[in-house]
C-alpha cells in the first residue's frame, strides 16, 4: 500500500464542529473497480483507533469477473469489512473460510501476524454482480498488538440497530447511541452505518474523543457548517455534538466511526501497523522470506513491495 497525498481544507471558522474535511482521491483498481482512500491521509492519519477507510464501489461486475486480492499479511491491527451490496469470500491462515454479505461483520485480528485473501467465489462470479462496501483497519493497543490472530464473524441480525424517525443506526463495532455490538474490539471505539430518509434529522452526540463522518450516499447538511456530498470524511472537533440532517429532499447513507486517542504514535507501511519501527521491519522481512502462515488451501501470494520505504509515523 502507498501513502497517498489527498485533498484536505481545515476549518477555522471557530463557530464550525468541523475540524478537517478529507476529500480522497478515487483509484481504479482495473476494469473500472473504483476505491476511495479516505485514511490515511498527509493532514490526519487517525481518527481514533481507525488508521485505514477504504470505499470499494460501486461497482458491477460482468458474468466471469471479480475481485481477486492474493493472500497478503496483517499485523497489528483489526480488518473490519462492511458491505452494503454483494459478497466477498475471505480466507485466512487460521484456516476460515467465511463470505461476506450486506449488513454483516469480518472482524479479523491480525495481532501477531495474520494472512489472507479476499476473493469473488465461484457461483457469484459465474453470475455477475455488484461489489459496494467499506473496509477498515483498526490499530490495536500497545497491550494487544502481538497477540493470537483471531477471526469473528457476526451476522447482521446479531448487530443492534435504532430505529425512529426517518433514522436506522446499525452499530457495527464498539459501542455507541447507548447499543454496544458483540465484535471482539480491544480499545474504545465505535462505527455505525446510519441511514437517513429524506427529512429525517438525528443528533450525533460527543460520546469519544475523536469522532468523524463519512458521507457514503447522498448530501448531508450540517447546517451552518454546509452540505456534503459522497466521499467526504468530516473530521468533527473534540466535543463537538452535531444534528445530521438528509439535504436535497432525498435520504442519505453515512458512516460514524472514531473513538478514543490511541496509547501512542503507530507506525504504517504497506499491510503491517505497529508502535515500533523496528516490528514493521521484522514483518517485512518475514513475509520476504516467507515465514508468515499460510492460507490453506492457496498458492498463491503478494509479493513485498520494492518500493517500501522506513514506516511511516502516525500521527
């Protein structure tokens, strides 16, 4: 993975709850596969514990084609996928094999080290399908950062969701609106996937200390702050409660996540995060040399980057 240097604009006005607007490249992945890279980002590489925020998608796939990433390594930190529509099949060197779909969790902790792959299966690429989602990685504290790789998958009914108004909140991971949902997370955190008919208005309280938006569908209007369309990340300021509101007459679909300042800087280069340098290293060199597990059942893998320079320190 490389850094990539996005658009950000800070807001100064001190009567706004913004603190940054992130507006993320898009890249094509092939074949017209669009991902937008929210974090990191050169002006604010955490929010919380959450390092990465990937959107795939939409995308739709002809009959035959798919996403296939090769397995490839993890260390501390937590994968969190999230898909609005489609499925993707995950396999890990725990020896998981588990698909995805809209409205469920792959929690997977990579502590020490994990490998994986994340593919279209056979069925759903035999017939064509649409692929839209998020994917991100949560850093883990000091205390957890080389433990045993785990897996967890939870299903949408499992998740708890609020209900009221116009307004459905989903609590994916960590704890929040008074719900907790029952992911393995392992600092203070929460993400939320909530939908916003047209009209309906919901506050989003100051429950952590870092806090953001991201805006997936639709317009949010945030009053005297503004509206903003699909793609933006909306990093609010500390203490800062906001009303989140559907603009233009149509509804909206939008990600709440942050938590917690973690217990320190983190370092990240390509697939590994960790609070030393030194470990960032070692990883690298043992996926170089091939010390990593492996994926039964797969041969084939991602090849360490030549280009990858010293970690980069976050924040």
């Amino acid at each position: 993975m490389e850094l990539d240097q996005h658009d950000a604009h800070d807001k100064h006005d001190e009567q706004s709850m913004l603190e940054t607007i992130v507006v993320p490249r898009t890249h094509d992945l092939g074949g017209g596969f669009e991902v937008r890279r929210a974090l990191p980002h050169k002006d604010r590489r955490m929010v919380g514990p959450f390092v990465f925020l990937d959107q795939m998608g939409p995308h739709v796939f002809n009959a035959g084609t798919g996403i296939d990433v090769r397995p490839h390594p993890h260390i501390g930190l937590s994968t969190v996928t999230y898909l609005l529509e489609g499925e993707i099949s995950h396999r890990d060197s725990l020896g998981t094999v588990q698909d995805i779909r809209p409205g469920a969790v792959n929690w997977m902790t990579a502590g020490k080290g994990i490998v994986h792959s994340e593919r279209t299966g056979p069925l759903v690429r035999a017939n064509g399908s649409t692929l839209h989602g998020l994917q991100c990685w949560v850093a883990l504290p000091k205390a957890s950062e080389e433990k045993d790789p785990s897996f967890s998958h939870i299903a949408a009914d499992q998740l708890p969701v609020l209900e009221g108004e116009g307004a459905t909140a989903r609590i994916i991971a960590g704890e929040y609106f008074g719900k907790r949902a029952p992911v393995p997370v392992e600092s203070p955190m929460f993400y939320v996937d909530l939908a916003l008919q047209p009209g309906a208005r919901m506050t989003m309280p100051a429950e952590y200390g870092e806090q953001a938006i991201y805006v997936v569908e639709g317009t949010l209007d945030l009053g005297r702050d503004g509206s903003f369309g699909p793609g933006q990340l909306l990093v609010l300021k500390p203490g800062a409660a906001v009303t989140l509101a559907a603009a233009n007459g149509a509804g909206a679909r939008l990600m709440l996540l942050g938590g917690e300042p973690m217990d320190g800087p983190r370092y990240l280069t390509w697939n590994f995060v960790s609070s030393s340098a030194d470990r960032i290293e070692q990883a690298k060199e043992d996926w170089r040399e091939m010390r990593f597990p492996k994926v039964p059942g797969e041969t084939e893998f991602i090849p360490l980057p030549d280009t990858l320079g010293r970690p980069v320190r976050y924040p």
